[in-house]
C-alpha cells in the first residue's frame, strides 16, 4: 500500500481532473477531494460558456498555450471514451474593423505558432456560407473547437475517481489547515482529513486556501463576473456555431459571443464586471467582508486606476440591455434587444498581482507538501485534464 494520501481542496473540473491524474500515477495512493457544496462543478466549472478551446489566443510558449492545445485534445478524447455530449463544430472570430482585422492577423499567426492545424481565412462571402447572419469584414475559422457538457465531465470524473478507491466529499467547507511532521491536516465542516500532500484548486477562493497553510497572498483572486442572456427560440437560426469578436489583448477575457450550447439553445456573452462577492452571481450580491479585502489590495485601486474607461463602460453594460444588445450586434446585426431573454452568470477567479496586472497565465505556488493552483481562469475548463497532469508531474518531482 502507498503511504501517500492526496488530498484536493476543491471539486471543480481542475479538482476533479487533478484527483483523476494522480489516481492514474499513484494507483496505490489515496486520493480524496474536499468540496464545500453538496455537489461537484457548483462554481466556475458549472457556470461557463461550455466551450472547448484549443489555444488560438495564448502567448506561445505558455502553460495556457500548451495546455489548451493538449487539453482540448485529452478532454475530447474523455468525452469520447465516457460518451459525453460534446460536438466540435468549430469557431469563427470576426473582425469588424479594419483595426480588428490587423488584431486579426496576428491571432492568426499566434494560433499557428500555437500548433493549430486548418485556420482558414475567411473574406465576409466565405464566413457567411458558414454563418449567414455574421456580420463583419473578415473572419477566421476554427475548426478545433467546440462545445461540451462540463457538468456531466465533473459527474464522470467524481464518478471513476469514486470507483477507483477515491473519495469526493460533499459539504466539507476546509476551515483550517494545520501542518504536521508528515503533511496537512484538514479540518473541514465534515471532519479532519490527514494529508501527505495538499493540493489546492479552491478556484474562487485559492488565494485565501493557500494563506491558510501561511503562504504569503502576493496574488489574490478579484471576482469578474460574467452575465448572460440567451437568444429567444425563434431567433436561434441567427447562430449556428460559435461566433466570436476579436478579443482585447490587454484583458484574458475574449468579449461577449455566441455559443451554441450542447444541449441546445444559443447564449450571448459574457460580460465582465467586478463582482462584490467572489460567489456573486447576481448584480445585488455583495459580501462585505470580501468587499473590505479586496478594497484594501492596492492591486485592484491601481487595475481600476489604469482601466478605467473599462471598468466603467463594463458596469454600464451590465445594466443596460439596450449596451450589451450593441455588442451583440456587431458580431450579428440582426439581432434586436427583443431577441434577448434574461440568462445565468458565471464568477471568474482572476488572480491580479499588487502592481494591478491580470496574471494572464495559468499560476501554481508550491509551499510545503502543497501546491497551490493560484490562477486557473478561462481555458482551465478546457484544459483541466491537462493541469492535472501537469500538477501529478510537479506533485511527483515534490515528493
Ligand atoms: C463566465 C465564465 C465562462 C467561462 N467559459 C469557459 C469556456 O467556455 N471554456 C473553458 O475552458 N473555460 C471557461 N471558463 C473557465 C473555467 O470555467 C475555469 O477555468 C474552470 O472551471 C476552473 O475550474 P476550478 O476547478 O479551478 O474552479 P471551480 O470550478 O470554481 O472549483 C473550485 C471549487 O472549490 C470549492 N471550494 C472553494 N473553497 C473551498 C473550501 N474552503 N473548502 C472546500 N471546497 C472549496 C468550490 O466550491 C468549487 O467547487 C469560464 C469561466 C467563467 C466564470
């Protein structure tokens, strides 16, 4: 028997995929997730947009590039396996400016230094054979990507985990985390849980997991919340795919879109807006307590020095459908603030450094007999049987 006992703060899918990774390594070692919901895949992992993403955005070179790139691969490979609903039914990104076709181009060279094969360019008669209702100058196909069912990835994993010895424990919110000579003791609202290695993937709330174990908060987690509508029945025929806007290279967020969802219907966003509350899904949802703390982080006064004009025109959409209808439109002309029904949100846990910078990478601290996953934002869905991958390696080369 393996004297190494695993145990993952955190049941979302770089939790879940984590635990599933270091079961395949460590076959002998016991493996237990801590989740603080009665269910896995109750945050990010279950409030996204649901896409597969395959690296055409990331700086080469890094994690995200490289682990997008294989994570779409592993995950589609999953789905396959497992028969989960997925569809790769490609992308367009449209550029609607002459401005956003130069962006273009160089997303364009970014996603074939990244390795990605079939990148078509697109002149407006040759997308609208594929999306008749886009509008735009220009666009670039992707053939790559495509939609999945994170949800049911999530019930899987915790499922093999579970069949294979593992444990996923439900309602066991960690409170503390104490060190002793041979790892970490979690005390959880379930009980203690003895560890010879802790690995933290408490997504929203990482940054304050890792200072449990004394780890310094250099990086903390800023809330962004995205918000959602849906396009109505009739209306749906306007999308087929997935339609995306030339992203802003200052922000990791890629622009409100439309995705055609697994299970059918069509979602129009998200947005980006700072949230009051790290589980704020809804725009009245404030937590004082986090609201102080992030107040106090010198980070977020100098973000919101630097971006302004960002933070402000966010807001504004946030409220005014008439706003997020004019984003909607540049990518779709047709639609109208009618065509719109109100939709769900998803909260990103964006690590933001004290000089005010979006950490754009994926971001791992060690401390010891941890590790700690401190920035798994947007491709981490995609990507998370990579990371965890990627987390047995470094976990391996720790013990
Ligand atoms: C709006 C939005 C759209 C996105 N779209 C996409 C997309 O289309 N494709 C894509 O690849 N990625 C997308 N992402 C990013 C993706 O969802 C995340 O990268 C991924 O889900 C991160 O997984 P995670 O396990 O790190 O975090 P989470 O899913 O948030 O899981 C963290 C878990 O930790 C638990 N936890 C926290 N604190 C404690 C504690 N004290 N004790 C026990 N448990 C605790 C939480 O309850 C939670 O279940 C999107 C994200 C958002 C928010």
């Amino acid at each position: 028997m393996s004297q190494h006992r695993f145990v993952i703060v955190g049941g979302g899918l770089v939790g879940l995929g984590s635990a599933y990774r270091l079961q395949q390594a460590f076959p002998d070692a016991s493996v237990t997730v801590l989740e603080k919901e009665p269910g896995v895949c109750r945050h990010q992992s279950g409030h996204n947009s649901g896409v597969l993403h395959c690296g055409l955005y990331y700086k080469p070179g890094s994690l995200k590039a490289r682990m997008a790139v294989t994570g779409i691969r592993q995950m589609v490979a999953f789905c396959q396996e497992h028969d989960i609903p997925h569809d790769v039914c490609g992308k367009l990104v449209v550029a609607t400016t002459e401005e956003e076709v130069s962006r273009l181009k160089d997303l364009h060279q970014r996603g074939a230094q990244n390795g990605l094969e079939g990148l078509v360019w697109m002149d407006r008669a040759q997308f609208r054979e594929i999306e008749p209702h886009a509008g735009g100058i220009a666009a670039l196909r992707v053939p790559q990507e495509g939609i999945v069912d994170y949800p049911a990835v999530a019930d899987t994993l915790a499922r093999l985990i579970q069949s294979r010895n593992g444990r996923v424990v439900l309602n066991a919110k960690v409170t503390a985390l104490r060190q002793n000579p041979t790892g970490w003791v979690a005390e959880t609202t379930a009980g203690e849980f003895h560890s010879t290695f802790l690995i933290n993937c408490a997504g929203l709330h990482s940054d304050l997991i890792a200072q449990l174990t004394g780890q310094p908060r250099q990086v903390r987690i800023v809330p962004f919340r995205g918000e959602y509508y849906k396009l109505r029945r009739e209306r749906q025929n306007l999308v087929r795919h997935l339609i995306y806007p030339v992203p802003d290279p200052k922000f990791p967020f890629l622009g409100v879109h439309y995705t055609r969802m697994i299970h059918g219907g069509v979602e129009c966003g998200p947005n980006a807006v700072l949230a009051f509350r790290r589980e704020g899904y809804k725009k009245t949802d404030i937590n004082l307590p986090e609201l102080w703390d992030a107040l106090t982080f010198p980070g977020l006064w100098r973000f919101l020095a630097r971006y302004p004009r960002m933070c402000f025109d966010e807001m504004r959409r946030s409220f005014s459908k008439q706003l997020f209808c004019a984003s909607l439109q540049r990518l779709v002309p047709e639609i109208t603030i009618d065509d719109l029904e109100e939709g769900g949100a998803g909260v990103r846990a964006q690590a933001m450094n004290p000089s005010g910078d979006l950490v754009q990478d994926f971001h791992f601290v060690h401390g010891p007999h941890a590790l700690h996953v401190v920035n798994a934002p947007s491709p981490g869905a995609t990507s998370s049987l990579a990371i965890g991958q990627e987390i047995t390696s470094k976990v391996t080369a720790a013990l």
